[in-house]
C-alpha cells in the first residue's frame, strides 16, 4: 500500500503543463451562469455489467486530505495509525445498469473519483493521511477488486477532469463537461471492442503478455502501465534501456532543440551527450540543465532522473525528453517535441506498447498512457473555466 499525498497522477503533467505556459485571462462569468459552489458530475452505468457499483471521492481540500458525500460536503479524514487502520466507508452508491446518479463535488478540491464493480474498495489510513489502493501489488487489499478511477480539479479556475490510464487501464470510461455556453466536451471514449483489442494488444507484444491482470473466475482486472508492471516483476525492468542508450547516444554528435512552449517559439535550449549526461544551453550559451542517462523506471515514472519540477526551464526540457522517450521519437527527431502522432510516436521496437495501444483504441486518439501526455496534447483531459455540470460514463467491456 501508499499513501498518496501530491498531486494527483496525471494531474502533475497537467499543473506542471499550465504553470508553464501562459494563460488567458477569461472574462468574469455572470452570476446567472456562474461556476457552481458544488458542480454536479453525472455517472452513467452503460457498462453492460450487471455488479453494483461503489462510488467514492477524495482528495485534498485546503490542504486536508478527506472525502466528498454525494451532496458535496467535504470532511477530513480521521486520524490513522501504524499499521494502517481501515477507513470508514465513504461509498456512495451507484447507478444500476442503464441507470445514472449524480453526485457534487465542492469548489477547492483536487482527488479522484474511483468506480468499483461489485465489491467496494477498502481504504486505509495512516497518521498522514490515506493510502491509495494499489492493485498492481498482489498483498494489496483491492487487488482482485475490478475498479478504476478519474482525476479532477475544480476550483475558480474551472474544472479538469481526466479518465487516466498513467498507472493502469481497467474500466474504460469517458469524462465530459459542459460550459456555460452550452458546449460539451467528451474525451477517454473508446473505440467499440476497444478494450479487448488492448488487452489482447498486450497479450501477443513480446515482453507485455503478464502486464494484463486476470482474477481467479476469470475477470480481466486491468492492464498495467509498464512502470507499475515492472515494479512487481510483470515486465522486464530494463525493457526500455536499449531503447534510452541509443537516443542518448544520437546527441554525441548532433544537437538536440527542445523548444517546450507552443506559444513561446523564441523559448528554446540546445541538448549535447557529453558521457552519459546531456546538457543544455539556453540562446545565450549559458548552461542551464543537466540530466544524467535515465533508467526505464525514470522514463515510465517521468521521475528521478527526469525529475520536472513546476519551473520555467529544467520541468519543461525533462517533461519534452520523458514524452519523446515514451513515444520512441527522441532518436529521430531532433527538434522536441515533435513528430506526428499518427505516423512517428511508437514506431521503434522498444517503446511504450502499453500507451501506443490505448491511444490507438481512442475515438479520438487521446490518452493519458504516462505521466506526461498532455505533451503535444495528447491527453484525454476535459477543461472548462466556467462549468456547469460534468459527467462519467462507464462504456461497455466489449
């Protein structure tokens, strides 16, 4: 078990990703059609599966961990302890199959909105805070539980919301949200047998088949991202390095150009491989990021070595490096980011087959298959500044 007390999985690349970009200022929202204290968020069972299902929100509000109840109260977390003590239910019941329930989430609050099928999910907490369910260890409580979850963030800036796959994919579902204008926006949809053709994508890639999870009757539980699948020895945890040596490699002798601001073309460094580190300049030639070879830990995880930290110049190169590692681009194309989705991203043997084939799955082509997606925008993040409701859909298994 963990306990989980940063931002929020993909949420990370997302805040990263604003923080260092600018933003526009959106004009004030009339108070007719202002952002509600507490936005309802719709949840439609169009699974085709005939389990109840267990809803859950938490997250951090005002700087305290705790839950959300169906009418959009928030409270704390009680104390913990060690070991972990179990944490009250706070499930909120919901809809049957072909049916929907609302529930609300208050302004402040970054968390997660989790679906079980069937069982509930069993939380723990300790004197920080909750430990987050992690289904890829096999002691874990919530290992042979079918359940997944959503991202969120709302607060006065409006809302993101994303169906995020960055630590595994089990129980496809689309998020919308719908403006004041009256404009909705859906994104995580999957193609129809989508689900199947990831798994059985996984199952006949060389090197992938046990990063798909089968529970003892037979229930596919979920594929694992490569980072958590290696973690507990379901994937060698030295797939990528063939693939990380000869990228890094390709700069000993030629520059590599990460221009890391869409709206910033001027914003730009140059990458030499001196040894195993690579370092960047700036346009004045002054160094300003270092960045030893990284691990295919530090890839899957865009951490340790591709540490990005919420600044303006080494979080920006390491979040460009890490989504062209994962991608399989890095060796080829020289200016970063780069390259077309449909025809350069995950093309090389060695690469991330387990986003590659979420991504090919989409109606629209987008995911969150790691961390740093949302480079290039590729992510499957719903955004509003001014929202008037949100909506989950559970989408058939098929």
């Amino acid at each position: 078990m963990r306990v989980r007390t940063k931002v929020f999985g993909a949420l990370a690349g997302v805040a990263a990703g604003i923080a260092a970009t600018t933003v526009a200022v959106l004009p004030a929202a009339s108070a007719q059609n202002a952002a509600p204290d507490k936005l309802p968020i719709t949840v439609t069972n169009n699974s085709g599966r005939s389990e109840p299902v267990h809803l859950y929100v938490t997250g951090v509000r005002d700087g305290r961990l705790g839950y959300v109840n169906q009418a959009g109260d928030f409270s704390a977390w009680p104390p913990g302890s060690i070991p972990p003590s179990p944490a009250p239910d706070v499930s909120i019941p919901g809809p049957a199959a072909g049916q929907s329930t609302t529930l609300y989430v208050p302004k402040n609050i970054s968390g997660r909105i989790y679906m079980s099928f069937g069982e509930k999910i069993r939380f723990f907490l300790t004197p920080d805070g909750l430990v987050q369910p992690a289904p890829w260890n096999p002691s874990d409580p919530n290992h042979d539980i079918l359940f997944d979850f959503t991202e969120f963030t709302y607060n006065d800036a409006g809302l993101w919301l994303n169906s995020t796959q960055v630590d595994m994919f089990a129980v496809p579902h689309s998020v919308s949200v719908t403006g004041a204008n009256g404009q909705t926006i859906t994104r995580g949809e999957l193609k129809p047998g989508g689900r199947t053709a990831v798994i059985n994508g996984l199952r006949s890639t060389p090197g992938w088949e046990n990063t798909v999870v089968t529970r003892g009757d037979g229930t596919m539980l979920r594929a694992l991202a490569p980072g958590k699948a290696a973690e507990v020895g379901r994937l060698d945890p030295g797939y990528l390095q063939p693939y990380i040596d000869q990228a890094w490699n390709t700069y000993t002798g030629r520059d590599l150009t990460v221009v890391p601001f869409g709206d910033r073309p001027d914003v730009r460094f140059t990458g030499r491989t001196y040894g195993s580190t690579m370092v960047f300049t700036d346009t004045s030639g002054a160094q300003v990021a270092t960045f030893e070879k990284p691990t295919s830990s530090d890839v899957w995880g865009c951490h340790g070595r591709l540490h990005a930290p919420n600044d303006q110049v080494i979080g920006p190169i390491a979040r460009t490096l890490c989504a062209a590692l994962h991608r399989g681009t890095l060796h080829s194309i020289d200016v970063q980011p780069g390259g077309n989705p449909a025809t350069d991203f995950y093309r090389v043997e060695r690469t991330n087959h387990y986003s590659r084939l979420i991504h090919e799955n989409m109606v629209d082509g987008r995911a969150y298959g790691f961390p740093f997606d949302d480079v290039m925008a590729q992510e499957s993040l719903v955004h509003d500044g001014n929202p008037q409701s949100a909506a989950i859909t559970l989408t058939p298994f098929s």
